[in-house]
C-alpha cells in the first residue's frame, strides 16, 4: 500500500494502522520527509511513480483542493485490479475525479474518516464509504471489515448524500464554534477568566472553539467549501437573526415559541438531556477525581 | 427558611440541599402544591407572609421577570438579621430590587447556582455568590462553606460583572445553540438519520442543543434578557457574517487568517484540544463500554 501523503498528520496515522495490520505501507510527501517514514517503520517511496503503478492500494491523504491535481497525475498509472482511496473530508469532487483519471480495471473507494490523528484508537470513531458504484465489488468488503473489527461505526453512502450530511454534521458546526471564537476576540472576552464561572455546557463549548481553532485552519476551511455548505451558512445567519430580533424586542413569548418549535423538529430532546447530563457526570468525575488524586 | 418557589424544579433541588444539611426548611409556592412540600419531607407555608416575617433565610426562587416583584412584596417583611437570597441567572436587576425593599437590618446575598435541578450531587458545579456590599457581613462566609464542603467550586462577584460574563458564558452559548436548533428545524434536516454519521464532536454538540431545547423556554428566554447580552448577540452575528463572507468568495486564506487571529486571542487552543480529547475519550469509553456491557 502506498499512502500519498503519508507524511502528514492523518497520512501517518493511516500509515502506522495499515502497517499495524499487516499491510506492507510505503509513504510518500511533496516535502520529501524520509524521517517521517523511518520513524513509522515504513518505506519512504523515492520512485513515486514506480509504487504508484505496482502498488495494490494507493491511499490519497492530501489538502482536498489538491486531491483533483493528485488523482489527475497519479490515478492513470495505477494497474489493474487495484485500490484507489482517499481520505478527504468532502465526496462529490474528490469521486469525479477518481472516476474520470482511473484506468477502468481499477477500484475506487472514497473514504471519510471522521476523526482526526490526534485519537487515541478506532473504536468507537466513524468511517464513512463512498464505494463507486459497480467499480469498488472486489475491495469494499475487506475495508469495511478492517475497520469494522476494530470496533468503528462503518457507514456506506454516496457522494452527494455525504456531502448533503456533512454540509450540517461538519461544516455548520465548525462553523458556529468558529464564529464564537472570532467574537471572543471581538468582544476582547478574557477566556482564561471566564473558566472561573463555567457551567459544565460553557465549559466544554469553550474547549470545542479551543480545540478546532488549535487544528489545522485549511482543513476547516476546506470544509467550509462543501457545495451545500454556503446554503447551511445563510439559513443559520438567518435564524440568529430571527432570534435576536426577538429577544432585542423583548418578544420572550416569540423566543420560546421559537425554541418549542425547534425542540418538535429535533424531537430526542429528552434523551439528549439525558446523554448529556451523564456526559456532563463522567467529566465532572474526571475532574475531580484528578484534583483529589 | 423559606424557599418562595420551592415547588419548582430549582426551588425544590434547593428546598432537599438545605433540608439535608439541618436547615428546618418550608416551601411557598403559587400553585399551591402541596404534594410537593409532602412528597420534599418539608412544610408548606400556607401561611405566606407569617413565614417571611418569622423566617432567618428567605430564598427566592421564581422566574426573573417576576423577581422584582415578589421582593418588593415580600422583603419588606422581614426580621431584622435574617437574609435574603434569590437564586436567578440574572443578578444587577435582582440586586437593586433586593437593595431597594429590604429593611436595613436584614442581609442580601444574590445567588446563581450554575447549574439546573437535574444534576445528581453538586460536586464540581459552580455556585456564584454576590453579597450586597456592607450588607452581607454575617451570612457570606457560612454559605459559602456549606457549597465548598460538598465540593462545589463558589465565586464571590459583583452584580455587574457577573452580568458581563454570563452575557458570553450563558447568553451567547445557549443563543448558538439554540440557533443551530432553529436552522434544522428551517433547513428540515433529519437528526435522527444523521446520528449514524457523527463525529464527536457533532455528537456532543448535537446533545446540547436538544439538551437547551429539552429545558424551560422562559429560563432560556430570560437568559436572553442579559442587559449586556443584546451587544454579544449583535457581535457574534456580525463574526458570523464575515466569516460566510469570507467561505462564501472562496477565500479560504482570509478563512484561515480569522481562525489564526481568533486562536491567537482565545490562547490555550491546545489545551483545550487535550481536554477536548479526553472528554470524547471519557465519552467513547462509555458508550462502547455501554455496547459490550
């Protein structure tokens, strides 16, 4: 397996799991970081294009405005009966130009890994399948397995209903912790204080902001490129709007209609109450446990 | 002592808390709800305004909007040397109408528990004290030492400050959430499905929204009602603006600078990324263990 871009943070986190399987990993990266690879115990592939046409897998880990570029350079040498994979975190573009720079003999399986290098282990974490339709039979069963018996969540999907998901499940709230983070450093709002007077909710929100600003800024930025995601940026604008207009009125009965209505679409609402006081518990526990310890 | 309210949730939380630790406790409530005082193992005070006159503690606890108005009918009425607390989410508007219809011999302490009635033990909570200044000298450091025994974290501020912070803390966290809760009820996304697609970071986020959702509207709404909260709103609308702005013309540098500019601000990104780690390990653990179990 050769894993391009295999020298970066998700790169290397793929190339330490296939290795860690029993998959013999080569790596390769534009910055030519061969201590990267010695330090993952992997190949570092000098001859790009050599690995490219006699490797079983190619594993694409690049920034998604590049994957087009890559795929268009490296896709038509590979042989037949071979795996095309990428890891980025949008579909529709990446699957387009997989399907039309392949050679037909070969397989393409988009993959969206939804975490990040910095997890701990697979369980428990989901793996999207975006299987190209009538071109993925031989390899999307032992992909699906590897994972799967690891213990993460495998979904499989197609591109468009992926990026349609992901428009909410990645890019509004990014976006929304992102936004709050730029009004903090709007308002001039000392954080650090503020830790003083939390709530459980504020606590972890706060770490949330904290946490994407502290992650690389062109992946949350590419993702933030997803085709539906300006359409889910306007209605969210739309909706902070409406509810500020009423609560700026003193309308209170307008606001609480508001979330009543909201509250009937979720629907759940109980249960997540509940799952979040008992997420709320397990932090306190973990926390005090430390402070006591 | 008097819980005026203690028929409610936060009231009766309160009503058991102080019960439990030897206060003689009896509860008021509009409703007249007898049950509850019964099924609390707590007196109702069918007689109102014998109680306050006769009560050390008076502890209010009804809705923001009414709060004013339950003090100027009620403070007048007490002993002297008995205090006066009120446990809103608000405390520069409750503090001028404690100041104003108390007598001067009795004691005022404002009061914000930061957390609500479903919470099993207070451990780890925060609990915000604002004592009147020169008219809190006997009560302050007892109440103080019954929240720091159970382990409660207590902050001791002044009204207007307390309202500065939870403007950011409270208001400007519920107004996101809720928001992104209006803008799946607008956009008719389907929640439920899109659980099978979750990253952590969704997953948890997804929870507190339905977790807001799930609680009282008025609470909620009042929360809004922040003096300082309308600024915050204004401010976090213009950051979301800019931001789409910025997506929306594809330019993901500009994307980047704003995120970089906001981590720079915020500070201690990878802190909270390390503790953003451990919740959603803490989190995983759980649910996976939950599986197996």
């Amino acid at each position: 397996m050769l894993i391009v871009g295999g020298t970066g943070g998700t790169g290397s986190w793929f190339a330490s799991y296939f290795k860690d399987h029993g998959f013999l990993v080569s790596v390769w990266g534009p910055s030519g970081r061969v201590e990267v690879a010695e330090r993952l115990g992997v190949r570092f592939a000098s001859d790009l294009m050599g690995e490219v046409s006699e490797s079983d897998i190619v594993l694409l880990s690049v920034p998604i405005k590049e994957t087009a570029r890559v795929v268009e350079k490296i896709a038509p040498w590979m042989k037949p009966g071979s795996l095309l994979m990428d890891v980025t975190s949008l579909k529709s573009e990446p699957m387009r130009a997989m399907l039309r720079w392949a050679p037909e003999g070969v397989e393409i399986l988009g993959t969206h890994p939804m975490f990040g290098p910095t997890i701990p282990h697979i369980r428990g974490q989901t793996v999207i399948l975006v299987p190209a339709e009538g071109r993925c039979d031989a390899w999307l069963s032992p992909m699906e397995e590897i994972f799967r018996k690891d213990g993460a969540r495998v979904e499989v999907l197609g591109a468009e209903e992926h990026d349609h998901i992901m428009a909410v499940v990645q890019a509004l709230t990014h976006f929304a912790y992102i936004s709050i983070g730029s009004a903090l450093e709007s308002l001039d709002f000392d954080v650090a204080h503020s830790r003083r007077f939390m709530s459980p909710v504020y606590e972890i929100m706060i770490d949330f902001v904290g946490r994407i600003l502290a992650q690389s800024p062109e992946l949350y930025a590419s993702i933030q490129e997803n085709p539906e995601a300006k359409r889910v940026r306007e209605v969210y604008i739309e909706e902070c709007k409406r509810l500020a207009m009423l609560a700026d009125a003193g309308d209170l009965a307008g606001f609480q209609e508001a979330m009543k209505s909201a509250a009937d679409h979720f629907q759940g609402t109980e249960e997540a109450l509940a799952r979040s006081d008992k997420l709320i518990s397990l932090w306190i526990d973990n926390r005090e446990g430390g402070r006591r310890g």
